[in-house]
C-alpha cells in the first residue's frame, strides 16, 4: 500500500477502533495541506512508547501534509486502573519551594496537580493483560488506521487528478486560441512591424541601417508572442507528464505552475491587441485556478 503509485491529496481522514486486552480503544488520524510533513500525536499518559512507531509509519507512507494522530483508550473493568505519583508531587513541590521565594505548597489547587503529565498512573493489577500485548493491539490498530488514510487520500487525489486534467485541457485551449489570434499570424506581425519602422524612420530621418536593424529586432522581439506560447505548450505537456507519474508530485507540479504564470504574464505584457490581451487574462485566471488545486496534492 505504501508503494502504490497514484496522485494522493493531503487531505484525508480515518479511524481504526476495537475493544481488547480489556481495553476500549479508537485511533483516529486527519491530515490536511502542509508543505513539509508534520506528525503531531496525542496519546494517553503512559503510552508514549507508541509514538515513535507511529511517527516511523507515517514517514515511511506519506510524504507531505500536516498529520495529526489521536488515541482514546478507556478500561472496560471496572476496578482501578490508576494511581497517584506522591514522588512526582513531593518532587514539584521542592522545586516550587526553590525557585519561588515564599512560596506556600497549600496553596496548590488539586486540578493544577493533576494535570501535570505523570501525576496520574495507569497501574496493572496481577488479573490485567500485559502492556506489551495491549501495545501490539494498538500497533496493529495504527497500521490499519494509516492504510484507510492512505485511501482517503488516493480517492481524494483521484478526483484532483480528474479536475487537473480538465483545467490542462482548458489551458490548452486558449492557448491554442492565443495562437490563431490575429495578432499572432506572421501577416499580422509584419504589417506591424512595417507601421513601426516606418513611424521609426519618420520620427528619425537620418537613422543608421545599423541602428534600424537593432530597433526593428527590438520591435519583433516585444511584439512576437509565439515563444511564450511554445512555452505554454510545453509546460501542460509537462504537466500531463506529472499526473502520469503520480507518487508525490506535489513540489513539482506546484513549481510548474510558476512558469505557466510566468510566461502568461510576459503574453499579457506584450500583447497590443484586445483579442489576445482578453485571452492572456483568461491564461492567467485559468492557471490560478489549476494553482489552488495543485496546493492539495502531496
């Protein structure tokens, strides 16, 4: 499961829960956009062994995305599976004393000591399942919880890739329309560029045909606009290439859409033209849009 290649989100949710070694226990784990890998884990007081197999299974399965792991864990016998920590207490109470000039221990609100991590035990009574096993149950309930997780995300990267693919298709339509616009047709372009020298040559008579070649090359390169299409056309290629791949193409697709901006942006500069200006804008809304979506994808 962890090596299956497919587009995933980062967003997902899953819950794994059963009841065992006399134990009630549900494991639920979220995850949503994060541009690195975050694991944040909430565990019972006692269980914190399980942490670092939980972090180590998530980083072996995903690869982006803020995770967040919750374990509820409640004894189903009805004796007492606790105790308190007196050492823990005596212990905060000398090093209150300490560092607080005249600090008085009654003054201590039983709530404020409770809450401190380790006050509070769980104990196992001679009747009770060992730690070890109730820990493997919980091992086995993380693997779980952490493969539905991984299918969350797979669905929900499958309806991404579904919409990804839809916006590279518009995309390629209007640069497609970019392309047979008017402005862009080589008879167009000259007959710009011919209205340009000659407004050139009659602003300034005694211009060098040195001087004219180098300011015509200037007026082609700001008015040609067939380059940044070329590149456009390259970059939904490109783009296709990645949604094929798959595995975690989220930081490259992402980097990609920089360049579709970037070259949308040069069209918009360059166009003199309403038809072409009016596509340009639709380019660059089109790609923000492909942009949001490309956020979710790890």
């Amino acid at each position: 499961m962890a090596n299956r290649k497919s587009v995933s989100s980062m967003t997902g949710f899953a819950r794994a829960q059963g009841q065992d070694c006399g134990c009630s226990w549900t494991i639920e784990i979220k995850s949503v956009n994060g541009r690195n890998l975050d694991i944040r884990c909430r565990l019972p007081t006692g269980f914190d062994v399980l942490e670092a197999a939980a972090r180590s299974e998530i980083g072996q399965r995903l690869k982006r995305g803020n995770v967040s792991l919750t374990l509820t864990l409640n004894r189903l016998s009805g004796a007492s599976q606790f105790r308190i920590n007196h050492e823990l207490i005596a212990q905060i109470a000398e090093l209150a004393r300490k560092e607080i000039d005249g600090f008085d221990p009654t003054l201590l609100r039983l709530d404020t000591i409770l809450s401190v991590r380790g006050v509070v035990e769980p104990v196992e009574d001679a009747e009770s399942t060992p730690r070890e096993a109730l820990e493997a149950v919980l091992g086995r309930g993380l693997i779980q919880a952490l493969q539905r997780l991984q299918e969350a995300r797979a669905a929900e990267g499958a309806r991404l890739a579904t919409v990804l693919e839809r916006q590279l298709g518009e995309i390629a339509a209007l640069v497609e329309a970019a392309r047979n616009a008017a402005a862009t047709q080589p008879a167009t372009l000259k007959e710009r560029l011919r209205a340009q020298v000659a407004a050139l040559l009659d602003a300034v008579p005694a211009l060098s045909e040195e001087r004219l070649a180098h300011e015509a090359a200037i007026l082609i390169a700001r008015g040609d606009v067939r380059e940044e299409l070329d590149r456009l056309v390259a970059h939904v290629a490109a783009a296709r290439d990645l949604l094929a791949e798959a595995a975690a193409i989220g930081r490259r697709f992402d980097f990609l859409c920089q360049e579709f901006n970037r070259e949308a942006n040069t069209l918009c500069s360059k166009s003199s033209d309403v038809e072409l200006t009016r596509i340009g804008l639709a380019l660059k809304a089109a790609i923000e849009q492909l942009r949001e979506q490309v956020q979710n994808i790890e």
